[in-house]
C-alpha cells in the first residue's frame, strides 16, 4: 500500500516509475555499521558471531587501533560448530563471560549476527534472553542481525537502534518531547542539539544515546526526526510505541537542513520570525561555504548506485543548491514515505532504481557517461580505468556531512574528484 503523499509531492520524481532490479549486489554487509555505532555509544560491545572473514573484514575496515581496546570483537564460528558437532551455545556463553569479566565496563553488549541463524545454527535473539537473565552485573544483552543477505552496509545500524527500541522507557509525562533519531557524529549532533535549544524545543533526546543508562523515553508524545533515511525499521518501532514522525528533508545541506529545523519548529509550536532568527546565521554560513564548490559543479551529471540509501537526499542536495544533473539515482531501498520531499524536489525525468543488478547498472553507466559516478569501491577503479570519475560511496557514510556547518564539507567531498581529474589530465 502505497502512502498518501503531501501537496507539494506533484512534482518532481514523486510520481515517476522505479526500476527495481533484483541482481548480483555490490555493497558491504551490515557488520559495518559497528564501525561507527561502537564509537558512539561509549559503554557498548559488539561482539560479531561469524567467521574468521568477518573478523577480518572488520579489522581491515575499523582499521588498527594502538592506544585504545577496540570495543568490537568476533566469536569465530569454526567447522565443527557448523558441523553441530559442539554446543554453539555453551560456548558462547563461556566467551561471553570471558568478555565481560575482562571488561566489567561494558553496560550494552551486542550480539550481532553475521549469517542468518539456520546458517550458523544459533538462535541469538534467544541466547541475548538467556544471558541478560543469567550474566550478573546489571549488563543488558541484545541481539540483531548484520548477515549480507539479510542487510546492506547502512541497515546494520537500523537493526541495532530497532533492537534497541523495546528497551526504551516509558515516557510518563504529558509534555511533548523531541527525540533526534540516528547516529550522528558527536560535534554535529551539538551543533544541532544548541540549535534547538535557541529555538526554545525541549527536551531533546537522541537514539542512540552515548552511554546506556541514557536512552531516551518513548510514548504517545513523543516527536522525532530521522537524521539519517536508512533507518525504516527503527521508524517503524518507535511508532509501534506511539511517537509520531516528523516528516522532512534530511539535513544534507542548507534546504534541507532549514526543511528539517523547520519540521520540529512547527510542532512545537515556535514563532515564524524567531525561527528565521535562529537559523538565518547558519543557513548563510552554509551557502556561503557550498558557493565554493557550485562553480566546478553546475551543469555537470551525476549517476548513484545503490550503496547506502544516502543516494536519494543527496541527489536532492546536489541538483537544487550545486546545479548538477542526476542521471540516475539508484538506492538499495527506496521507502517512499520517508522520502516524499526529497522525491519531490528532484528534477523531473530523473531515473529512480531499487535494488541492484550491477552488471546492467553498470552498462548504464558506460552508455551514459555523467562526469561523476558514486558507487562503492570494488566498481570505482575498474570505472576510473574506462575513463570514468567516480566518488567513494562509503566516505559519505564516514563523514560528518549534516548540518548547516558541514554544508560545505559535502560539496566539497564531490568536487574533489572532478578537481582530480582536471589535475591529472595530460
């Protein structure tokens, strides 16, 4: 079924078909949210029940870390276990007691599956209940998938602040609280959490929290944004709980991030002219900082393969503050309702697709041949060797990009390619 959309969705690419393509996939697994959930949320661990290859995916990508104990580790599944010819669960538990008398810190461990459960024959949801009743301390245990076949790259972090969810208080009070959903970087979710204190909304309370003994109350008023768009289930969970969605542009640049402002200043009821007032510093700051990358990338096309469910608020960011033309738009997941806006604003006869089937994605590619091409890391050198610049998915991920302040870094991350490229030319 398909979401009423609102007034303003009559133009743009709210109406257009979607390509859904069911394929052979390029994109990383789930496990690789943990890379930036385990910085931000300061007492957890996430221990990964998989095999030595994801032990080293995750070392290759987190990287080596020499003056901190990681907080991440995985509990290697051997052949005999696979085999049934050991108790998977006896033994993880003896490497969860392990874990937790080394680390008596950890208030919040994650068992984080890396192949669905008839693979590695190992209920976690079950186990997660089995130890948070047994292990002593006051440690609180859950569980969720970051298997490949059952998530892509971003929707590890969506299956980690789903499961978080239930956890969750109960807000008892009646007045209406804000609640900022989706990991963040910690200097741009300050930035963001003074913005709305100048603006009089509070309290405002962010998932994840950075320690565990701080996660934010839900319930009937409860009002919350999605600061990223890959976050459907989570989304779904809250308002299974009853908090209502706000719905807005993600803050990618100066719209968006005045769009999403903007959502919370309605709904709490703030005076028009004091939120031009707040924001008006900012929104200037940005576009200012954005005007510097608009020359080098006006006029100039731009194709996304599906990578981190960023493709679509980006696009939009792209096309109407920097100029440029998106050819085509391909997302792992396109969820409609949270995306409406963004839709909206992106320009008409834009190419929107769902799902992979690179070997014909990249054919498009080739045929159409924009000036930049986003997509992840195993296709961006073979591109580059055909003559095609290309941007790094994954580092939009890893950067700060939200936010007024950040405005200008984001355009900056797509212009530096083509800057490279002009650079290199012989």
């Amino acid at each position: 079924m398909t979401a009423a959309l609102p007034a303003v969705a009559s133009a743009g690419c709210s109406d257009a078909p979607v390509l859904r393509e069911r394929g052979q996939r390029e994109v990383f697994c789930g496990l690789t949210g943990i890379i930036w959930l385990h910085r931000k949320i300061q007492d957890a661990f996430f221990l990964v029940v998989g095999s030595r290859t994801c032990a080293h995916l995750l070392q290759s990508a987190a990287g080596v870390m020499i003056f901190a104990e990681p907080r991440f580790a995985t509990a290697i599944i051997e052949e005999r276990d696979l085999a049934g010819m050991a108790d998977c669960g006896a033994e993880l538990d003896k490497v969860v007691g392990q874990l937790l008398a080394r680390r008596p810190d950890i208030r919040l461990l994650f068992l984080v599956g890396s192949c669905p459960s008839e693979v590695i024959k190992l209920d976690l949801a079950r186990a997660a209940q089995r130890l948070s009743a047994t292990q002593a301390g006051g440690t609180r245990i859950l569980s969720y998938s970051g298997s490949g076949i059952e998530t892509t790259f971003t929707e590890g972090e969506d299956a980690c602040l789903a499961a978080l969810v239930p956890e969750l208080p109960a807000a008892t009070g009646d007045t209406p609280e804000l609640m900022i959903v989706g990991a963040l970087p910690d200097i741009v979710e300050d930035q963001f959490l003074r913005l709305f204190a100048e603006l009089g909304i509070g309290p405002v309370r962010c998932l994840p929290a950075r320690r565990a003994d701080a996660l934010p109350p839900v319930g009937r008023n409860t009002r919350f944004l999605l600061a990223q768009p890959f976050l459907g289930e989570t989304a779904r969970a809250l308002e299974d709980r009853g908090a209502v969605r706000l719905d807005a542009l993600f803050p990618f640049g100066a719209e968006g991030t005045t769009d999403w402002l903007h959502a919370a200043a309605r709904a709490f009821g703030v005076d028009e002219m004091q939120f031009r007032r707040v924001v008006a510093p900012g929104r200037e700051r940005a576009k200012r900082a954005i005007a510097h990358s608009a020359e080098r990338l006006a006029g100039k096309r731009i194709s996304f393969l599906p990578d981190s469910q960023l493709e679509v608020p980006l696009a939009r960011f792209l096309a109407n503050e920097l100029g440029m033309e998106p050819v085509e738009v391909g997302t792992p997941y396109l969820h409609r309702r949270h995306l409406a806006k963004e839709l909206a604003l992106l320009p008409a006869g834009t190419l929107i697709s769902e799902g992979q089937d690179v070997d014909k994605q990249l054919d498009r590619v080739r045929a159409a041949r924009p000036d930049l091409t986003v997509c992840g890391l195993g296709l961006a050198n073979p591109l580059e060797s055909e003559g095609l610049t290309t941007k790094w998915a994954i580092e939009l991920v890893f950067s700060p990009i939200h936010g007024f302040d950040q405005a200008g870094d984001l355009a900056e991350l797509f212009a530096r390619p083509l800057r490279r490229r002009d650079v290199l030319k012989v």
